[in-house]
C-alpha cells in the first residue's frame, strides 16, 4: 500500500521498505524465486498483517531481534520505534573536554535508520542553566560597549524620602529601577527627620551604593509646604555631590516616579544640563471621577502650556529649545489637594525636578563651569525658594532637550501617598503576630463534632476582637481600598452571629 | 653576517605579528582577519588570476529551462543561474578559447521544478549528458582533456549524483563523464560518493535582499541563547523517525524541548531573521542533505553556526576557517548538547562573533545581483585559481579515451 502511494506521488523522498526487507533485497534483484525468497515473502506478508493491527512496523523489530544486523559497521542501529533510551554512552558523565572538532577522517556515516538518542534525563542542569546567563551577560555587556554608548558616566541619583505607608511601596519601585541600570551608581538617599533603620533596611536589600543622609525637620503635611522642603533636601543632596567631588550625571529620583531604563541611557548624552519629558499623572483617589480628557488646545499663541499631561522641553522645527511644556494646572485648582491624604488631585509644581539632570561638575568649586551656572553656594540661601534646577542657571536657554526633543516620555509623575496619620507595622513585619483565629468554613473532618461548651467563650473574644479591629482599620484606609475594608468587618460580624444561632 | 643574523631574529617577530592580528573594521567595530587553510585568500581578487570562456550552448539548455519556470530564480540553487549570468560580464571571461583555462558549461540541470518548488532530478543525467555531447562534438576543448579543465555548477542536494535521496544517489555515483570535471556543488561530506577530490563547495543561495531588509540594530542585546526552526520530524516521508538527518533532529527535540535555553520549533516565523539576530548560537544540524542554507543565515546574522553533521565539507573550507567560527557537534553527542555549549569559554565565544562580524565572511557567503568584490562568486573563482596551473597531465593523448560514454543506468542513455 505504501509502495503503491509512492510511486503515485510526483513529490519525494518516498520510504520503500527498503530496509526492512534487507535480507529479502539481496534476492528479489536477482528474480529468482527459490523456496527461501517465497518463505521471507510469506513471513513479510504476515508481518505487515500485524504490524496493520498494531499500528507500528513489526516487522522490522522482528528481524532486529532474530537476526542481528552484523554488517553495518560502527554508528549505532539499535532501532528505539518505542523511544527508549539507549545506553550508547553513560549518562552522568558526558564527554569529556574534547576538542569540539568534526569526526575524525576515517570514520564512515551510514545510510539508514538510525537511533534517536535520548540521555536518560533530558532536562535542564541548573549549574549549566548559570553558566549559559553567564555566557549571555557577557556577550550582552560586549555589545553594549561595541554598539551602544561609549565610555558611560556613573549616575548619581537623589531621591529625598522619609518614613511614611507608601514609602515601601515607592522606594522598592526606585530601588529596582536603580538595581537595573547598566552603569556605575551612587545613589543619595535624603531622610527626613534624620537617618532611621526603616529607611535603611529597605535600601540595604539593593546591593548599591548608597549614601544614607538625614537632614533635619519633620516632612510638612501641607503640598506646598512639603515641595518647598523637597527642594531644601535636594540642595543638601547637591551640597554633599559637590563637597565629594563625585563625578557624573546627577538626576533626580523622587521616590514617588516611575522610571523607564530607556531614561537613563538617554542622560548619558547631558553634556551639562539637560532636561527630559515627564508624564503627569495627576491622579484623585477619590470618587471625583476621571480627570477630563484631553481638549484640543488651541492657544498655541502662548505655545508655552497644553492639555498633554506632559511636562519638559518644547522645540522648534530646528530642535532647539524654545521654551516648556508645564502641566495646565488651572482646571484642577480649586479641587486639588492641600495636605496629605486629602481626597482631592495632587498636583504637579510648574516643572518639577525631576526632569532635570546635570552634569556633576556644575556643582563643584574651583574648577571649569560654563559662566552661565551659579555656584551652589548662592543659591537656595537664606530661606529662598528653588523650585528647579532653573535656578542655577543665569541663562535657560543652555539646558539641552533629551528623549529627541522631549518628545519620547521615559519618566512618569505620580503622587499617592496615604494620610499623615495612617500607620502601618514597622518594616511591615507583623509582630506579634494577629491574634485572631477565624474558623474555616469547612475542616477537613467533616464528622468531627463542632467546637463544643469552651466555643462559647472563643466566640465572645470573637466577637470583642473584631470590634477591635472595626476601629482600628479606620484610620488605615487607603484611599482605594477604603471600599474593601468597610466589607471585611462586616463578614467577621455576620459569620460570627451565624456561629452563635448555630450554637443555641 | 652580522646584517644576516639581525635579519634572521626579526624575522619571526614580523612573521608572528601578522598572525592572528586583529583589525579594525570599518565603524571601529573590532573584527579578526579570517585565513583558512589555504591562507589569507577571503579577499583575494581572481581578475588577472584566470580566464574562463563560457560555451554558447543553445537555449533550450537554459533560457527556455528558466522561462518556464521562474521560481528558479529564488529557490536555493539559483546559484547555477546566478554564475552564467556573472560570467558573461565577468572581467575573467574570454571570448578567446584557446587561452581559457576553465570552461564552463552553462546548463540549468536543477531548473526542473514540481508543483511543490522542488526540483525533480529525473531528467537531470540526461540532460548533463547531452550538453557534454553538444560540446564534445562542437568544440575540441572538451576532448582535448576529457572535461579535466571544465568545471559545472550542480547545486543540487548530492551534486552531481543527480537524485534527492541519498541511497539511490550513493548507488548512481558522480555522473560518469563528469569524473574529470570540477564540480561547484553545494553538497560536501567527506569519503562520500557524491564528493569528488577536488570539488568546490559553495554555500546554497540565499536572497541578499530579502536578508538585508531584515537587519535589527546591532546593539538589540542577543538574549537567546540556542535558535532553531525546523522540521525535527519528517512526518510525510520518514513518520517514526530516525531515518530523516539520521535521528539527530528527532534528538534535539526529544532532549531539548524542555530547556528554556533552547528556542526550538517548528514554527514558520515571520521574525525569523530577526530572532536571529538576537540569539548566540543557532543550530544548523542536517536533514536529508547535511547542507542547509541556515549556515549562511547564521553567518549574516552573526549567529555562531553549530554545525551537527558528521563529515560535512563546509562552503569554501580551505579558505574560511570553519572551525574558529562554528562549533562543531558530532551527531552521537546531540544529547549533551546543552553541557557542550554551556562549557564553551566566554572569551571563545566573543572571537567566534568577532570573527563571523568580519564584513568578508558575509561577503562570502552571498550572491548579490550585480556581482560585488569578495562575495561567493568571486571566491568560486578564487577557488578556481588556485587550482592553477593545470597540470600538463591532464591533456591526454590523441586517441586515448578514459572515459566510458555508456557507463550509467540505462535510463541515462536515452537522448533529452
């Protein structure tokens, strides 16, 4: 049948049964029909019948079997139509460190059916599994230094911080941001009211180089306020850059930011000040609805505000700067948000820090600047506001545009924290542990009686428990997740009372 | 004397400098001189080297073959069209004869295609052996040597043995009146029939174009670590396996499809150029023919080749040192594969991509439309002369006839 369909093809590679009959070859060339030919045809026949019935080729495992294929030399032909595996060579060890050469000359490759070889365990060795990463990472590392920038700057980022629910949250998120920058890192961490364990035990986990700066004050409750003590934090980060010289690109890293990698290969190319695109994310968490969408914005004529939640560098046609994008912030001015856990838009400065990065020689006495850059010194002395890097220039129309022209965004502005007064557990390890134990639904012993006269007493405590935590989890409302709590006690109460009808 | 002995230390100093010395390329992008066996001859030019005259022969032997059916034109053995259309307006080409010292016999034997694409090598034999008569009888060049400074392209999958499957193309053998002739194949395997001493393997065609509208940044990270797509198992000819690319296809995946190191499939890809550019190593085991024109993908690519083959004579082997560029596997240790690759130092691998980054390597391997310096044309003629000079043995005596015009199945006789 086989044969038949064969031959009927016009395509190719049909597969005679040429090696199956390989002793019957030899004899059906020659046409004579002697006993011996008629037998083989008869024991083919009857084969095929089976192997019909079967649904693999008999056959040939048969003739394996009875006759052992002594004339095909060296490669194995131990036929695997079961794919087992074949001890062809140890399994544990593999070979040993030979030249990865092509066979030696000599050797004959045969024609035929062939084994599929199988090692024993056919998967993945972890120790090898490193060892490919490792072989990766480095190649990766060789086409970065042949391909992209050539002899990167290290990078300094300043992120101001202090001890509050959402610091976790916004710290870890910088912090692998940072762990994944390709280049040389310092990273400034500014604590307000001073250097704490909290702070310091999430950083640690980073690997990076980290210097850990208290700076003294509480962090203010009202956003304005608060901007304005940011600032005083990042000058006394810049302060510490140039009193150790240290040499690079300062950008800063608000903790509250979310940063593409795309970011920092893009401020590789400051040359002294430059500036990126942020995207503003204002963002209300309560029921205000959504910000309203994007109008078209057709006062071009001032050309310096627009609807685009974006802000940075504005270009000419020509791609040099002509002025900035801020955030239009008057729609939302009478609905944003005063102080800290206020249900209202959190809103963004005019240009916020952030897209600013600078060349760490800027900051540094006695050496070389541009005669456009104020020494640090003057600035922000005396109590006066810096709302941004602007300040220390004499001159904005230096800051080079990054992200071609401002146009790419890599850096995302977003403000959620909780209310001043929420607590959490310190470095969010419970301990004690809760003390509460709420029966399952369902034990896995379906017969075993229910708790019997001492329930009584558990479900008061029960009971008193959970009006304890009804009070407690007030104050710990997020903003989002305010509508979740109010649910939980709720259940707790009515399993609770069901547990006592069921009881009496 | 004390001059002869100066000379005498800075010699190896000169001589030990230029080995191995490592370039510049173009876009300072660091890349390592290739030199094989036969020497630093990547980018040699033949022109001046050699003289070729091509035969007239009449069309039916070629224009008629390739109007009929155009797709010969991008399958992977267009090279046979692409190098009479090369040397006709090749600088090496004569119109004078009698200072040739190759001939070459434009005829497109690998033209006859099945609705599939597939070229069907049934009438290939004949029509070789009727071009053979139409010049033995035309001109006196071929008697003169009996085809001994002739040379043919057959790119087809066992060269001039004229048949896909291999058992009926070790039981034809090389085309007897071609004994003589060099022949330009890609096939290539060591102590294999189908190879004649003194062939030249050439890699099979891959559209530059289409490669080259395919290019990624170089800077993409390369992220996979081994790249395969293919067939592992022939369903339509060979069901259970182990007959097709002699079970080291069917053992790749078997031990390997599991290994999240390996981005092996039988998918159709549009992105598979891309992929290629972002993987480390890829596979180029064999499959019914142990040459595949992924070797040339990989090289353009930049992907280090590993070659699974026993035996396989690679494109050009005495010019391009193919064992520097590609890993080697023999095919009995397909299951250790992961362990071999993962054990290649780091540094071995960076010169491998240095290496394979060298311009004149991928030159090599292409066939641009027109023709440029360096590129797989060029190194057939290279190849070609560095065969030269003939030797004065070659010419045979008049009267004495070495080859059998009626050696051959049966069906080879019959006219085309």
């Amino acid at each position: 049948m086989k044969q038949l369909t064969a031959l009927q093809q016009q395509g190719r590679r049909s597969n005679s049964f040429r090696n199956a009959s390989a002793p019957l070859d030899v004899n059906v060339d020659g046409s004579i029909k002697s006993p011996a030919t008629i037998f083989w045809l008869v024991i083919h026949g009857l084969c095929c019948l089976v192997s019909l019935v079967l649904g693999f080729r008999f056959s040939r495992l048969v003739f394996f079997l009875l006759f052992s294929t002594s004339s095909t030399p060296s490669t194995t032909t131990i036929y695997t139509a079961l794919q087992t595996t074949l001890p062809s060579s140890s399994p544990a060890t593999p070979p040993p460190e030979r030249n990865i050469s092509s066979v030696g000359g000599g050797t004959r490759v045969v024609v035929g059916r062939h084994g599929i070889l199988i090692r024993p365990w056919p998967h993945p060795d972890p120790a090898e599994v490193m060892k490919a990463h490792e072989i990766i990472e480095r190649v990766q590392s060789e086409q970065r230094s042949q391909y992209g920038i050539k002899s990167p700057r290290a990078v300094i980022a300043i992120t101001p911080t202090y001890v509050r629910t959402f610091q976790t949250l916004h710290l870890t998120g910088v912090m692998h941001s940072l762990m994944n920058v390709p280049y040389d890192l310092i990273w400034i961490v500014v604590e307000a009211g001073g250097v704490t364990n909290e702070t310091a035990s999430l950083i640690s986990k980073s690997g990076l180089k980290i210097m850990h700066i208290g700076f003294d004050g509480k962090m203010p409750i009202l956003w304005e306020a608060r901007h304005k003590f940011e600032s005083k934090m990042r000058l006394h980060a810049l302060r510490v850059v140039r009193e150790k010289r240290l040499d690079g690109i300062v950008m800063f890293a608000d903790d509250s930011n979310m940063h593409a990698l795309e970011l920092f290969d893009e401020i590789q190319k400051v040359k002294w000040v430059a500036a990126a695109s942020i995207g503003i994310l204002a963002h209300s968490g309560g029921s205000e609805g959504e910000l309203p969408m994007i109008r078209r914005n057709d006062s071009v004529g001032d050309g310096k505000n627009s609807q685009m939640p974006i802000q940075g560098p504005a270009c000419n046609s020509s791609d040099h700067l002509v002025g900035w994008h801020t955030f239009n912030t008057l729609p939302f001015v009478e609905r944003s948000a005063r102080y800290i856990g206020d249900r209202a838009i959190v809103l963004p400065q005019k240009l916020e820090w952030a897209g600013f990065v600078l060349n760490s020689r800027l900051l540094w006495e006695d050496t070389d600047k541009p005669a456009w850059v104020k020494d640090l010194e003057e600035v922000g002395r005396d109590g006066e506001d810096v709302e941004s890097p602007l300040s220390l220039l004499s001159d904005a129309s230096v800051v080079e545009p990054l992200g071609s022209c401002g146009r790419k965004v890599m850096l995302w502005w977003l403000r959620v924290e909780a209310r001043a007064d929420s607590k959490f557990p310190a470095r969010w390890i419970i301990d004690p542990p809760l003390d509460i134990t709420v029966p399952a639904k369902r034990t896995p012993w379906p017969d075993a009686p229910p708790e019997l006269p001492s329930s009584g007493e558990k479900v008061i405590t029960i009971q008193e428990n959970t009006e304890k935590r009804a009070t407690k989890s007030g104050p710990r409302r997020k903003r989002s997740s305010r509508s979740k709590r109010k649910h939980t006690p709720k259940v707790l109460e009515e399993h609770v009372s069901s547990n006592h009808s069921r009881d009496n | 004397m004390g001059f002869c002995m100066w000379v005498l230390l800075f010699l190896p100093l000169f001589l030990w400098s230029s080995v191995g010395e490592k370039g510049i390329g173009r876009g300072s992008v660091p890349t390592e001189r290739i030199a094989g066996s036969a020497g630093d001859v990547l980018e040699d030019n033949p022109v001046g080297k050699l003289k070729v005259y091509v035969y007239e022969l009449p069309s039916k032997y070629n224009k008629k073959v390739l109007q009929k059916d155009p797709r010969c034109l991008t399958h992977m053995f267009a090279a046979e069209i692409f190098m009479h259309q090369f040397l006709l307006s090749s600088p090496v080409r004569t119109l004078n004869p009698s200072e040739a010292d190759w001939f070459y016999t434009p005829v497109y034997t690998t033209c006859d295609l099945a609705p599939n694409g597939l070229p069907l090598p049934f009438k290939s034999p004949r029509m070789m052996r009727s071009a053979i008569q139409l010049i033995s009888t035309k001109w006196p060049y071929w008697n003169r040597t009996e085809g001994a400074d002739h040379f043919f392209l057959v790119p087809h999958d066992f060269g001039a043995c004229f048949h896909y499957q291999e058992e009926k193309a070790i039981k034809r053998g090389i085309l007897p009146l071609l004994q003589r002739a060099t022949l330009v194949q890609t096939f290539g395997q060591r102590n294999h029939v189908c190879l004649n001493e003194g062939s030249i393997t050439i890699p099979p065609f891959a559209p530059p174009e289409k490669m080259q509208s395919h290019l990624i940044p170089p800077d993409t990270p390369r992220s996979i670590f081994v790249y395969f797509r293919g067939l592992f198992y022939d369903v339509n000819n060979d069901p259970e396996g182990g007959y097709y690319a002699r079970g080291a296809r069917a053992s790749i995946w078997e031990n390997f499809k599991n290994n999240p190191l390996f981005d092996i499939s039988t998918d159709h890809p549009t992105t598979y150029y891309e992929d290629m550019q972002r993987s480390i190593f890829c596979l180029c085991p064999l499959g019914w023919a142990p040459w595949s024109p992924r070797l040339v993908e990989a090289v353009i690519f930049g992907c280090i080749p590993v070659i699974i083959a026993d035996d396989i004579v690679l494109p050009f082997a005495d010019a391009i040192p193919w064992e520097e560029i590609g890993v080697f596997v023999a095919e009995k240790d397909v299951p250790y594969l992961d362990t071999i690759l993962t054990s290649i130092p780091v540094e071995v691998v960076l010169r491998k991509q240095r290496l394979l980054a060298n311009p004149s390597m991928k030159q090599a391997m292409l066939f641009p439309q027109p023709a440029q310096p360096r590129d797989a044309f060029h190194q057939i003629l290279n190849g070609l002369a560095r065969k030269l000079p003939h030797g004065k043995k070659i010419f045979l005596k008049p009267r004495q006839k070495i080859l059998n015009w009626t050696a051959g199945p049966v069906g080879d006789m019959k006219p085309w």
